[in-house]
C-alpha cells in the first residue's frame, strides 16, 4: 500500500507540474477531464463490464464558465497531496470542510457543498488514474458482514464469525485487509440491512457455510471491492437479493457490469458472473406474493424502461422477460413479503431452495 500511496503522491505532482509548465509558458492552464456520463460509456461484450470511452472536456482557469470547478480540483488536489505527505486519511465530509473557505479579496466560496468537492475528487480519479481510496480519501461505513472467514484489518485479527449481533463494519477503504482464513463456499449480498439481521439471527451463515453481506440500498465501493476481492482471490460465487423494484435491479446491475459514473473502474468493482437470487415475478407466482404488490409510480416505470434499454440488458431474453412481466404487474415486491410465508421461511426454504436448484439470474 505504500507503494500505491507514492505513486499516487507522485501523480499529483505530476499534475501540478503540467499546470505550472503552462503557466510558464504563458498558455492558459487547463485539465483535460474524461466524461462520467452515459453517452462516453459502452458495454465490452468480451469482457462483460462497463468501459469508460475517450472523450473528455478541457477546463480552462482562464474561463468564466470553467474557473470556479478548475479552482476546486486544484484545492482538492492539494488536500489529498498533503493526506499523502502524512500518511493519514480524510472522510469526504472532511475534504469538504478542508476545501470551504472564502477566496481572499472575494465573497466567493471555494466550495458551497459537499457534491463540489465529490466531484473535484472523482476528477482526480481520472487525471491521476488513482482511487480515491489510494489518494486517502474514505467515504461512511454503510455495511455489516458475517461468515467463517478470519482477516487481519491494520495489525488486528477478526473473525467474521464471533461478533455478536452486528457483524463486521465494512470499512470503505478493503484494499489493505489480509485474508488469513475462507472457508465460506460462497456470498450473499443483500440491499437491506433489515433482511440481514434475519439471516444473521437464524444462522444462514452458518448453516449454509457462507458469507452474508449488507448495505443499506445502493452498495458501497468498498462493499463492491470486498466482494470483488471474495470472488476473486478465492472464486467465491456471489449471490445478489434485492427487491422486486427498478432500484434492486440497478443495484444488481452496478454489482455486476459496473456503474456509468464509475465505468473508469468497473474492472476493480464489478463482478460480471455475479447472480441474481432476489424477488422474481416468477416468485411471485411460485408463493403468491400478488397480495403484497405496491403500485409503481411513475418515476418508478421511467426508471424501468431506462435500465430495460441499457445495452447489457436489451439482448437478454430472461431479463426482458422479467421487464415485461414487471410492467404488466405496475408493482413491486420486497423481499420482506416472504415473512408473510413465515419469519424464517427466507432462511429455511426461499434461500436454500433456489441456490440448489440454480434458480437465479444472470
């Protein structure tokens, strides 16, 4: 890690360098910032991830439009160098409040909010082909995990198994945790931290042999490299349950292709054979969830059509399937609806049964 972490320091100062070459040579400084957006994005087919495309925006300092976001990546920039000289790390919401000051002379903020300096740091991202986990940078713990697995987390051994109620807080940053132990034969990663609480109280883990692994909605990066880093340091298959919604079909989405804004680091985060064991319209069939429906709303049925199109969905006749059947419901299920069958019935039948009989998606 120390390594990455001097190769990232070198980076920006590489970085400062081009910008201070400019300056000398009377050119007006710029940074040249890859588009995060789904027009440069596409599908490698071959690969089954998300690629980040060729196209980029120049941002001048010496343009009204363009100053104030050039300012920011630069104050940004100098924060994470000095993280780096020191060797400590800094929360998002610190490098916002680091980064908030009043422009001398001025009554213009560097920074008004927090999305700002978020922005700033993904463009580092890219300009120093570094994560901003390498540059220091930590996002809120957002996950609980549990399983027979034993790790070694700065100098302390854990046991995933022997932690009362609430498992292991997944930190954002997995990159320096040693895996001293896995015996789990595979993971299951769920949208709800609710649900796994179920599992946890009933002992699916350990029951089964496996890992259960929480967030609470959308997955975190460091939820999404611990999981990557289980399938492939030890093959560990990973298991996706989430809600009948376009929301918990996105969450599989990003686990699995990667995600748009994040397209520049699907090969580190995505986990293309990862499988989708969530609520199905077939399962709704199968246990007669129909009385459980929640009607979609219209912000819901856009969201639909939008992933329904995306490239690595439009060929899969199972998946559109599932869309259209989605549609033809106008509802939602979630996964909590199978309490209605019992409280451990998604322990006891639901889990177990579909995972024998591979009845998941992919």
């Amino acid at each position: 890690m120390a390594k990455k972490s001097s190769k990232a320091s070198e980076e920006l100062v590489e970085f400062g360098k081009k910008l201070v070459n400019d300056v000398e040579k009377g050119r007006n400084p710029n940074v040249d910032i890859p588009i995060r957006n789904l027009s440069n994005v596409t599908f490698d087919k071959k690969t089954q991830l998300l690629k980040l495309g060729s196209k980029s925006a120049k941002r001048f300092f010496f343009n009204v439009g363009h100053t104030k976001k050039f300012v920011q990546t630069l104050e940004v920039a100098k924060i994470t160098k000095n993280l780096l000289d020191v060797g400590k790390h800094a929360s998002l919401r610190d490098v916002f409040y680091m980064a908030k000051r009043t422009i001398p002379n001025t009554k213009t903020n560097i920074v008004d909010e927090q999305k700002e300096t978020d922005k700033a740091i993904e463009d580092l991202e890219l300009v120093t082909d570094n994560s901003r986990e390498l540059l220091h940078i930590n996002a809120n713990k957002m996950g609980s995990v549990a399983g027979n697995v034993v790790i070694e987390d700065k100098g302390d051994t854990i046991d995933w198994s022997k932690l009362g109620s609430g498992g292991w807080s997944i930190p954002s940053n997995v990159e320096d945790i040693k895996f001293k132990k896995v015996t789990s034969k595979y993971v299951i990663y769920m949208e709800k931290a609710a649900v796994w609480e179920r599992l946890h109280e009933d002992k699916f883990w350990e029951k089964n042999n496996c890992i259960i692994m929480s967030s609470q909605g959308q997955s975190t990066r460091g939820i999404r490299r611990l999981l990557q880093r289980l399938h492939s340091e030890f093959k560990l298959p990973i298991y996706v349950l989430t809600d009948l919604d376009p929301y918990g079909l996105y969450i599989y989405s990003v686990i699995k292709f990667g995600s748009i804004s994040l397209a520049h680091m699907a090969s580190e985060l995505a986990i293309p054979s990862v499988r989708f064991l969530g609520i199905t319209t077939d399962d709704v069939n199968k246990y007669e969830l129909q009385k459980h429906f929640i009607k979609l709303k219209d912000i819901d049925l856009a969201r639909l059509k939008q992933i329904k199109e995306y490239q690595w969905f439009k060929n899969s006749k199972p998946w559109q399937r599932q869309f259209k059947m989605m549609k033809e419901f106008n509802s939602k299920v979630e996964i909590q609806a199978l309490s209605s069958k019992g409280i451990t019935f998604i322990s006891d039948k639901y889990l177990p049964e579909k995972i024998k009989n591979k009845e998941f998606l992919e």
